[in-house]
C-alpha cells in the first residue's frame, strides 16, 4: 500500500522547501504560472486542515492538501484560502470508510465538493472546469484508481496551469491510462506501449 500526501499551492520555490515539509523527502513537481506541488509518502505532523493553514500561512497563496491512497484507492482533499479550510472532501468514499480515513457515517457531497472548489479556483486566479470537477467528484475509487491519479482529475478541474490536455473522464484502467499516467507524473519517461 502506498500512501501520499500532496501539497499543492503557489510559490516562488519547491514545496518540499517549505518548513512543514522540511524534514521529510519527497518530488516537487512544477506546473506553470508558480503553480507547484510537492509529493511525500512519509507523515508531516498535523492534519489536513492544519497543514493547509501552515502552507497557506507560509506562502501566502490558496492551497490544496490531500492524502492519496493507492490500494484501495481513494483520495481526501482539503481546500485552504485566506486561512480558512473547507471540509475533507474524499473520492472513493467506501474504501476510505474501509481503511479508517474517515468515519463510517462519513458522507461524500459531490455538489458541496464542486462548489467548494469553483470557490477555490477562483480565489487562487484560476479557471476552473465545471464538467473536470464534476467528473473528480463523482469519480469512484477502489482497485485500479490509484489516489494520485484520482488526484490529476481534480487538477485538470481545478485549472492548474499544464494540466488540461488530461481528460478528465479518462478510464484508469489499463494500458493507455498507464501511459497517460505515466505521461503526466514521469514526462521524462518514455512509454510505449502497444494497443
């Protein structure tokens, strides 16, 4: 089981530069505009909501900070603005029921998940994508859905510079999605692969 957890936020250095993420290793990726996102699957002290605050609060810009499971495979995210955080949203709600991410009575609200990152977007100077959101929020999890890849269709929605030649609907089954997968997060990695 891999386990991550993703910063995603505005700055004029890598994330994993940050002092919440200091002490521990991870890749930081760079979209366009300042956009970056750094990746660990080791703990940083806090919850979701705290670490959204200290990254908001040491940038100075809106921040996204989830946790990514890849079996079963679900994701949560947190929405940070102006200090503030939004409710964990969760894509692939039984197995995070399943797994103990959230409780049993935990309910999954795609609509209230939407607006609240239409909110987002907006706030951070984005262009979001109403049907991309629809689809991340609708996306079930499980097997074959790992979180980082429930995550790229949250990306695409929420108009992350880069992102928008993923489709947002794609199957993450099988081998053209691995090689869309393997694209996005390893563009330095030739894939080929046979269909």
């Amino acid at each position: 089981m891999t386990n991550s957890l993703i910063i995603l936020a505005r700055s004029n250095y890598p994330l994993g530069q940050l002092a919440s993420a200091a002490e521990v290793s991870g890749e930081d990726y760079e979209f366009g505009l300042g956009w970056r996102m750094f990746v660990t699957q080791s703990d940083i002290p806090g919850s979701l909501p705290e670490i959204a605050k200290a990254v908001f609060k040491e940038t100075g810009y809106p921040a996204v900070v989830g946790f990514a499971n890849d079996d079963p495979g679900y994701l949560g995210i947190v929405f940070c603005e102006k200090g503030k955080t939004d409710l964990t949203y969760v894509t692939g709600v039984a197995e995070a029921k399943a797994d103990g991410f959230v409780g049993p009575k935990f309910k999954h609200h795609p609509m209230s998940a939407i607006g609240a990152a239409v909110g987002w977007s907006k706030k951070a100077g984005l262009n979001s994508s109403y049907d991309a959101l629809k689809a991340a929020a609708n996306r079930s999890g499980g097997p074959g859905a790992p979180g980082m890849d429930l995550l790229l269709t949250w990306l695409v929605g929420l108009g992350i510079p880069q992102c928008d030649d993923v489709d947002p609907y794609w199957n993450e089954i099988g081998e053209a999605a691995i090689a869309q997968r393997q694209a996005f997060w390893r563009p330095d990695v030739e894939v080929r692969i046979n269909l």
